[in-house]
C-alpha cells in the first residue's frame, strides 16, 4: 500500500532539512574562526569561498592583511 504525504508533513521535512542545512554551516563557520572582526557579509562570503575551495592558499583578507 502506498500513503502519499500531506502537505503539512512536507512543510514539516522541509523546514527540518533547512534547519539541518543551516546548523552544519554553523557549526563550519564556527570551525573555520571566520574573519574574526570582519562585519556579517564578508564572513558569509568567506565562508562560501572555503566551502567552494577548501584547498585555497588565500589565508589573508585582501584589504586588511589580517588572517583568517
């Protein structure tokens, strides 16, 4: 016997995922000590950059010279 989903179930496994999603780039964001003093934006793009490119040797913000 097949039981299809309803919508509210689906909202339900939807919004878990995003929640699930959303932790594991917490915790990555957290791992990485991104941009500490940098404002939001740039930490977010930081953070994509190392998820895009882990093997990147940038470990230097461009405008500052800090590390990050």
């Amino acid at each position: 016997m097949i039981e299809r989903l309803n919508l509210g179930q689906i909202a339900l496994l939807i919004t878990y995922a995003a929640g699930v999603a959303a932790g594991q780039l917490l915790f990555k964001a957290a791992a990485l000590r991104l941009g500490d003093g940098h404002p939001l934006p740039t930490r977010a793009l930081l953070l994509l950059h190392r998820l895009s490119a882990p093997s990147c040797s940038m470990r230097r913000c461009p405008s500052c010279g800090s590390g990050f």
